[in-house]
C-alpha cells in the first residue's frame, strides 16, 4: 500500500513539474515575449557597441597624443617663424551657361526624355 501511494505521489509530482515547466516555455514563445527578449538583446548589444567605441575613441586620443609628442605637433609654435597662412574663400565663376536663357531659346527643338509628357 505504502509502495503504491509513493509512487502515484511521485508520479503526480513529476506531472505537475513537466507542467509548470512547459506552460513557463511556452509563455515565453509568446509573440510579446518575443518581442521583448529581443529588444533586451538589442538594447545589450548597443550598450556593448557603445562601450567599444568610447574604448577605440580613448585609444585613439592617447595614440595621437602619442604621436603629437613624438613628431613635435604639440609644441607652442617658434615665435620667429611666420603665422600659418589660411587660404581666404574664392568664390567661384558663375558657369556661363544659364538654364533658362538656354530653355527659352530652344523651346522649339525641347527634346524630353519624360514619357508621360507625351501623353
């Protein structure tokens, strides 16, 4: 009788267990689970990309300070040589072609290349 009534007590305890364990899966494959795992994973992988890039960012300041030092880009510049020359804005010749003189002129030989015009 013993032996009976612990194994239907197991037996009934491992159903409840296989139980629990599918209906907990099986709300996780819900579309808005789904959906929510993956905007977590998202949201990760942008802390991790945004990690990286602040790490090569510091990199990359170190390294040019680095570099700066060892080329003499750093240093106060001598005050016996000239300023550094800046190269003023030139503006730039208008094209001699106008668009609308060119229109008006050739409006009787107006080739278009707009299929719907021809409609």
């Amino acid at each position: 009788m013993f032996r009976r009534t612990f194994w239907f007590t197991a037996g009934a305890a491992a159903g409840v267990w296989a139980t629990t364990k599918v209906n907990r899966k099986l709300k996780q494959l819900t579309p808005e689970s789904l959906a929510a795992q993956a905007a977590n994973k998202a949201i990760e992988a942008g802390r991790g990309l945004k990690e990286f890039a602040l790490d090569v960012r510091a990199g990359m300041v170190q390294r040019e300070a680095e570099l700066g030092e060892r080329l003499g880009l750093q240093a106060q510049p001598d005050p016996e040589l000239p300023a550094q020359r800046r190269f003023a804005a030139i503006d730039q010749p208008k094209h001699p072609y106008n668009k609308q003189s060119y229109n008006s002129s050739n409006s009787s030989n107006h080739n278009s290349y707009n299929r719907n015009e021809d409609h």
